[in-house]
C-alpha cells in the first residue's frame, strides 16, 4: 500500500474575480467598442471617472494606455499588454497600474495589491445580443500577501467592474441610436 501525504500550503488560493454581463449589440460591435480607443475612451472606468486619455495598439505585445479621472479631478494611469486578440471573440492581457510615462507601479490606494494580473475577456454571440465575460487573477507571480488583498477585494471589484460595464451598456447604447 502506498501512503499518500498532504502537505501544508501557506500561499493563500487565489480565487479569479468573474463577472458577466450580457448587452443588447452585436459581438462585433461590442467588441469594436472594447477595443477602439476612440469608443473606449467615451466608456472604460468605475461610475464617477471620465478616460481623458486611451491609446491602443490592439495587437499581441501592443497595449492600451489610459488615464482614468475622477470627479475631483484625482488621475490614476493604468496598461494592458495585450498576449492574445482573437476578434471578435476573445482578449487576454496582462494589466495593472502605471504612471502618465506608462511604466508600471504600484495601486496608488493599495500598496499590497497585485503589481499586474490576468484579464481573459470573452465575447460569446447570444442570438444578436453579446455576453461579454471577464475573467481577472493576480499573475502566478504575486505574493502571499498580494493574493490575500485580491482575495479580499472582490465585493469593490464587483462594485468597480459593474460600474464600468454599466457605462459600457449606456454607451453602446448611443452607439446604436446613431
């Protein structure tokens, strides 16, 4: 007989943040809007933020670089490197924060969250309407302490990204009244 034995992990699991929301548009057009920097900058951010600036190279090993404004005037800078651009179903990137010069640094209100993380967006026709889902974990990289506060963040992601695709649904819906 074989004995089997269990050893003891101190690294947190990192549970991946999912969330879906399901839009009125056409997959091409919502993923045109996702991945336009002209459309995207009309829409990407929590409620509250405006994205003065949003350029994009939409290509593996290109990126997005945006600023992100709130309503007192406060700026916070963030990146994608794009690792994968399957039009119009699927994006994969790495993300995080950075400064106007686009180098990467750390969450400016959490200096233990994750440096940079894995985003999978997936756009899947539903007969004419989209399903758009994001997929969102640290890197494998990340540390103990940065998995913990990702782990423990997920109720102001939810709050963050449901903001977001809500601007994204009222502008989509622009979009098509045009």
């Amino acid at each position: 007989m074989t004995a089997t034995h269990s050893t003891p992990t101190t690294e947190a699991a990192c549970r991946d943040f999912v969330i879906s929301r399901i839009f009125d548009a056409p997959r091409e057009l919502v993923f045109q809007v996702w991945t336009d920097a002209e459309h995207t900058k009309h829409w990407w951010g929590p409620k509250g933020f405006t994205s003065p600036v949003c350029n994009m190279d939409l290509r593996p090993g290109g990126g997005m670089h945006y600023c992100l404004r709130s309503a007192d005037g406060q700026e916070m800078w963030g990146k994608f490197v794009y690792r994968e651009v399957a039009a119009p179903e699927r994006l994969v990137f790495v993300d995080g924060f950075s400064n106007a010069a686009g180098e990467v640094v750390r969450h400016p209100l959490s200096p233990t969250w994750p440096l940079e993380l894995l985003t999978t967006i997936t756009f899947d026709d539903e007969g004419g309407r989209t399903k758009l889902t994001v997929r969102w974990g640290p890197l494998p990289s990340a540390t103990e302490e940065e998995r913990q506060t990702f782990n423990e963040s997920h109720a102001s992601m939810q709050q963050g990204w449901t903001g977001t695709l809500d601007q994204l649904t009222d502008y989509l819906a622009e979009v098509i009244q045009k």
